[in-house]
C-alpha cells in the first residue's frame, strides 16, 4: 500500500494528446478540403473527400477514447488516494491509542496493543481490544482494496476500448520497418530489441486470423500499414541480424522474450502468405530468403550450415501460422532434399548441419529437427502440399526443377526420428477436405489424392510402388519404416473408398478425381494403396504408434466396413426411386472387401519375402521363397498368418489378427471364406444389410427383431447386434434380410455382391502369392 502513487496515473497528461490528435486530423482534413476543385476533381477526388471526413471522424473518436482514459485514471487517483488517507488515518489513531502493527506484509492487519505502565488488564480484555482495533484497521484496507480493484477494472475497460478502436497495428508504417531493420547494423541493445518485438506483436495475426487462413480463406482485415511493416522490417534487417534477434529475444528467458521469438517466425510466414491483404506473397519476401528458396540443391553444404538450420530454429517456434502457397513448397522441398540424403545412402548426413565440434548426438538432432520442421511448417499450407504431390502450383504454373516421383519418394521412404508424424501431414489433410462439403477444398483435395494415387500405385518404369515396399537396404516397406505414415494414406483414401472400387468419380462427389486407367489396372492400383496403408505390419504387436498393436491395414478393413454400411444405408434410400443404383453400391462394397484382403494379403506376402531375404540374399525371390511363404510358416506368433485375417471382422474390431501359439506350424493354406457360409465374408455382408436397414428406416411393426432396438425405437449399432446374437452369422444376415420387407432391394443387394458365387467383380485372386509377385508388386504380366 506504501508503494502506490496514485497521482503518478494521472501524470501522465493525456489530455494533451487527445487535443494534439484532434488538431492534427482536422489540419488533415482541411489540406484537403483546401485544393481548389478547378486543379482537382471528379471520382478521385470525391473519394478523397470522403476518406479525409472518415479519419477525421475515427480520430476524433480515438480522441475521445483517450479523454476516457485519462478520465478513468484521475478519477481512480482521487478514489485511490482519498481510501489510502482514510488507511493511514486508522493506523495514526491506533498508534495514539497505543496499537501497532504487527507485521507490514501480514494481510490480517492484526494489531497488538501496549498497555501502559499502570494500567489493570486482564489478558481476555487486551484480546478484545487488539481484535476491534484489528478490524476496525482491516475494514479500511479492505476498502481501499475494494477501491483499487473497481478502478483497476475501469481503467482496463478505457484501454481495451482505446484498443479496440485504435489498435496497435494501425501505427506501424512501412518506415517504422526500415528504421527497426536498420537497428540490426549495430548489435541489438535491449530497447531495440523491446521496441521491435511489440512492433511484431502489434503486426502479428489473431488466433482467429490465423484459424481462416488454415481454413483457407483470404484475410482483407489486416491493416496495410502492418503489412508494410512487415516488408520493409525483414527486407531491412537481413538473415544474420534476423537470427541475431532471435537469438537475443530466446536469451532473455522470459515470457515477453518467448512471446516476441515467437512473433518475429510468425511474421516472416504472414509475409509469405498471398492470402494476407494484398501486400504480401512470396514476392514480397527478402531477397536472402527468395534466393533460398530458389537454391533446390540438397547438397549444398554451406546453404544447410548458414542457413536451413537457424532457419528452421526461427520457425520451430511460430504457432500454426501458414505460410504462402510458394514458400510452403519450398519449405517442404527443403525437408525431402534433406530427407533424401539418407534414401541415396549418404554416409552421416547430419555432419553439415553444425559444426565440426557439436556432439555428433546434436547433429543427428540438428539434422532431424530441421528438415521435420520444414514439414511441419510447409504442409500448413495444403496448397503447398499439393504442389508437392503434383508436381505443380494451383495455377497450372509447373514446380521449377522438380521431379514429383523422386521427391515425395524422399519424404515417404526416409526414415524419420518420429515414425512420419510430420511427414503425415503431407497426405492425412486429403481426408478432411475431401470430405467437407465445401467444393473447392474437395478441388483441392482431389487434385493432391490424384497425384498421391498415381505417384504410390505406378509400376511402370522406375516402379515406384515396389520402391516404396522396398524403401530401404533391409527390403522393409515404407509402412514398417514410418507407421505415421501408413496410416496418413489411410486417411487419405477414406474420401475415395468407392472411387477406388471402381464407382464413377462424379456420382461419388470427387470429380477431380478420375483415374484415366481401364477398370483392372485401377482395381490392381487400388490394391497396391491398400497393401502400402497395410505395410506397417504391426498385427499383434504393440508400438507407440499403434497402441492397440491393430495397425492401418486393420484400421483399414474397419473403415471399408463402415463405408459399407454407409452403402447399405444408401442403397435403402434409394431402393424405390433408383434400385439400379442399390445393386452398384451393393457391388461395389463388395469390391471394397475384397480389395481391403488384398492389400493384407500383399503386405503379409511382401513382408515374408523380405524377412527371408535378410537371411538369405542369394535366394531373395527364389522358389523356396515362394514355397515359404505360400505354407506361411514363419513368425506366425508376432505375424499373422493369412489364414488369420479370415478368423471373422468381429477379430478386426475387437483386436490383432493373431492365431494362438500353438498353431505355429504349417497350416494349410485357406483362401477367404466364401460368402454365405458363415464365415468372414458372411458377416461382412451384414454389414452392407444392415446399413440398407438404416436407409429403409426399419421399425419392430414392420417385421425386424425387437432385440434389435433399443428404448427410443432406433436401431442399435451393429456391434451391438452382433455381441448380442448368439447363433451362426449366416443366420443373422438372414434374419436381416427378411427384415428388410423390399424383395426388390433384397435382389439389388444379392445381384450386386453375388452372394454364394464370387466376391464382387474382382479379377484376381488376392491369396495367390503369384499374383502378388506377378500382378500387384510387378504389374501386369
């Protein structure tokens, strides 16, 4: 309480300023209103008119929100200084009667009494003397605190209004920028650096502004005066004063220094960004960054020393702020060039990113930190990931010297300190705005799964899907290598379950995506995407990645589960009006299905052939090879077994495909169960009569079990149905088909899976190691 100055709040004088800004704008307006209209007219003019009006009006407000502020701060002085007196007062009469605080710093302000010489006190009467002079005492300071704290709020309400109309953005010039860039010649003093790092805070994006640039939308609401702040700072200070700054804000160990570090990364992505105003882009990057971005050799040495790793440091602690759509690309090409020393087998490619005296322990952290920041930064932007999988800007404009295989092959097959979290995020971003409704992030979206289904699935040439089961020494799939990864392609394929299957791109929502490939070479494609999402073969064994030891390849299955549900459902909806259409969904679930198999089968095969060859080079592709694993008898207790993902989907939703230990010899081999049986391909089926009994919107009156339904008279969830069945699946599946009442849609259905005949119109059989080795690893014989 000693400490408080309450008159020094309204020393400030802000009076003065107010007048000063009313003065200054009408001078403004009258330089205008002076011009003779005979020397300056028409629309420019008349529109200078109406600006000069609108600031003058908007300065005489800011003016009035200052005079609130100074109001606010003498009132609080007067209130605060008259409540301090009265403290002061009571502690002066308590002293004359003999009272004296305790202790300065105790909140109960207890008092203690000193009785005179001659005085006849009990000790019960001095008691209750020191407990009424006590709060007698704490009753004014609980006003005074009472006091401080309304005013403290009034005097917040003043700034944030002040703020609100006259935010610190709107001061910031492009002179400003220069001035605060040239700062860096000379060192950065602490007030320099203070002064800059509210600056960038001042220029930086809401938390909002920043959630729709992620969204992808343009922000019109960004001051022009910050973006130009922002161009001349980081044109003026250069990349050594740049990263000497950060340097200093990251010294200074507090929250304002973190919080400006943070600032400054974020700046130089805002300017990046052509989405913000209409003062930033690529273009308006300093020339130090430009020729950076430019500079697309991966070996160059000293640009990784000088400038990827403080670069990336800088970047590491920028938020979620998106760059542009060309520096996001860049940044990405950075990561894969890195990423691609190891792929070419570069003997410790982390030596250049340090120096010869770090621990070589810090430069493989150095060296990882960096190119996964890159990605993570880049792949903000999913224009930026798209060009990467494209091969081109959203222009049409081509990537200058880029070559799209060997590059995304870089960031799939190298293998990251984080199984591929970062590197995920290249791909996993397809799945939501392939699925958001809106069409120019499906645009988009289809535009990246095209380039990322014709990159991964290509056999032709250089054969980039045996590349990518083969993406290291070892033979190990990109899949075992970066589990993250895997299950990144998963989701962004779920968008395209039914395109893949071989339903027509339009009808399905995703015209952007239309493989231009006949109908058995987009059947064979989609099975090697599904083998890739499959390869991480982590069945049965628990990772951080995967916790519940399933893996993509079963998250996978489930998922083409769900989507047949989801047919099934649309199949029911449309069986009156459309019942062509529910004998196509019907079928192509069934594709589904057995395409979903395949890719098991395919990697559970490629994954048998490599563990052999590790063992034995000489016979990698030989046929004992063969013979090995067509009776599957290796690892059947970590790996499954073929025969095991035929167990039944209730195996897929409730845990690994494992058979039991003592089922680790030879097995027979055992193709899926044909449909009808009772087995797997039973039970799938279900899942598709199921969803048709959603879409007709089933009820207990019209024929179906009342187990089937819960309280409310909704369907239960299948899981449910299917815990609580206690009989064989086939009779299931028939009670469900009776139940649906439609022999109509009940014909679709079984003439689209041909139930009891084959599955779908699958043209090769899955479980043939042959066939993979001949029509999915190698392409068409």
């Amino acid at each position: 309480m000693d400490s408080w100055r309450p008159w020094e709040l309204a020393a400030v004088q802000l009076t003065d300023l107010a007048d000063a800004i009313r003065e200054n704008s009408e001078a403004a307006e009258r330089v205008v209103d002076q011009v003779p209209t005979t020397s300056w007219a028409g629309d420019a003019r008349s529109a200078a008119n109406v600006r000069a009006s609108d600031q003058n009006g908007w300065a005489k407000r800011v003016a009035g929100k200052v005079d609130d502020l100074q109001t606010a701060l003498n009132s609080a002085a007067a209130a605060i200084d008259s409540s301090k007196t009265s403290v002061n007062g009571a502690l002066l009469g308590a002293t004359s009667q003999r009272f004296v605080l305790v202790s300065e710093s105790d909140p109960s302000w207890k008092m203690r009494y000193v009785p005179k010489e001659d005085e006849d006190l009990t000790p019960g009467q001095i008691a209750d003397m020191e407990r009424e002079m006590t709060d007698f005492v704490k009753g004014r300071a609980d006003e005074l605190a009472t006091t401080a704290s309304d005013h403290a709020a009034h005097i917040r309400t003043a700034v944030g209004n002040l703020h609100s109309i006259a935010p610190p953005a709107l001061t910031l010039s492009a002179q400003d920028g220069r001035r605060h860039g040239q700062m860096a010649a000379d060192g950065w003093t602490d007030e320099e650096a203070a002064e800059v790092g509210r600056s960038l805070r001042a220029a930086g994006l809401s938390d909002e502004q920043i959630a729709r640039l992620l969204n992808g939308e343009k922000l019109d609401d960004v001051p022009r005066g910050a973006q130009e702040y922002l161009h001349m700072f980081y044109g003026s200070v250069g990349s050594d004063g740049l990263f000497d700054l950060q340097s200093k804000f990251d010294g200074m160990q507090t929250p304002a220094g973190d919080a400006w570090s943070k600032a400054l990364g974020q700046g130089l992505l805002t300017l990046s960004n052509e989405d913000v105003g209409a003062n930033t882009g690529y273009q308006y990057l300093p020339g130090w960054a430009q020729d950076w971005a430019g500079n697309h050799n991966s070996m160059d040495n000293r640009r990784i020393a000088s400038l990827d790793v403080p670069l990336a440091g800088l970047l590491s602690n920028s938020g979620s702020t998106p760059p542009g759509e060309r520096f996001g690309t860049e940044l990405i090409r950075k990561s894969v060039g890195g990423a691609g020393r190891t792929v070419e087998g570069i003997e410790h490619p982390e030596m250049v990113y340090g120096t010869g005296r770090d621990d070589p322990d810090a430069l493989k952290r150095n060296y990882e930190s960096t190119i996964r920041t890159f990605m993570e930064v880049g792949t903000r932007n999913h224009e930026a990931s798209a060009a990467i999988l494209t091969g081109e800007y959203s222009t049409g404009e081509k990537l200058a010297d880029y070559d799209r295989d060997t590059m995304v092959g870089y960031a799939l097959k190298h293998d990251w300190d984080d199984g591929g979290d970062a590197a995920g995020d290249l791909i996993d971003w397809i799945r939501d705005d392939g699925g958001s409704g809106d069409p120019t992030k499906i645009a988009l979206a289809d535009r990246a799964f095209s380039g990322l289904f014709d990159y991964t699935t290509s056999t032709a040439d250089s054969n980039n899907f045996s590349d990518l089961m083969n993406a290291n020494t070892s033979g190990d799939a990109i899949g075992k290598i970066n589990p993250h990864i895997a299950q990144s392609l998963r989701e962004a394929s779920l968008p395209y379950l039914n395109i893949l299957a071989g339903g027509e791109s339009g009808p399905h929502g995703h015209p952007g995506f239309d493989p231009a490939v006949p109908s058995e070479e987009l059947q064979r494609r989609a099975a090697r995407l599904f083998t890739l999402i499959a390869s991480d073969n982590t069945y049965g064994a628990a990772t951080p990645e995967n916790p519940d030891g399933t893996g993509a390849g079963a998250d996978l299955y489930r998922d083409i589960l769900d989507q047949t549900v989801r047919n099934g459902t649309a199949a029911g909806e449309l069986a009156s009006s459309e019942p062509h259409r529910a004998r196509s969904l019907a079928e192509l679930s069934a594709n589904l299905r057995a395409l979903g198999q395949s890719g098991l089968y395919g990697a559970e095969y490629d994954l048998q052939i490599d563990e052999n060859a590790s063992t034995d080079a000489e016979n990698a592709a030989s046929k004992r090879i063969r013979d090995i694993v067509s009776s599957a008898s290796a690892g059947l207790t970590s790996v499954p077994h073929p025969a095991a993902m035929t167990a039944g989907t209730a195996g897929a939703v409730a845990g690994p495909w494992l058979l039991p230990d003592e089922s680790a010899g030879d097995l027979e081999f055992r193709p899926p169960t044909p449909a009808g049986t009772g087995g797997t391909a039973a039970e799938d089926e279900i899942h598709l009569v199921y969803g048709a009994l959603e879409g007709v919107q089933a009820t207990p009156d019209a024929g179906a079990p009342a187990e089937w339904f819960s309280d409310d008279g909704q369907l239960k969830p299948l899981a449910d149905i299917l815990s609580e069945h206690k009989g064989d699946r086939g009779e299931l599946l028939s009670a469900m088909e009776s139940a649906l009442g439609n022999e109509k849609l009940l014909a679709s259905l079984r003439a689209g899976t041909s139930t009891g005949n084959h599955q779908g119109t699958m043209n090769f059989d899955p479980t043939d190691p042959d066939n993979y080795d001949d029509i999915i690893l190698n392409g068409s014989s």
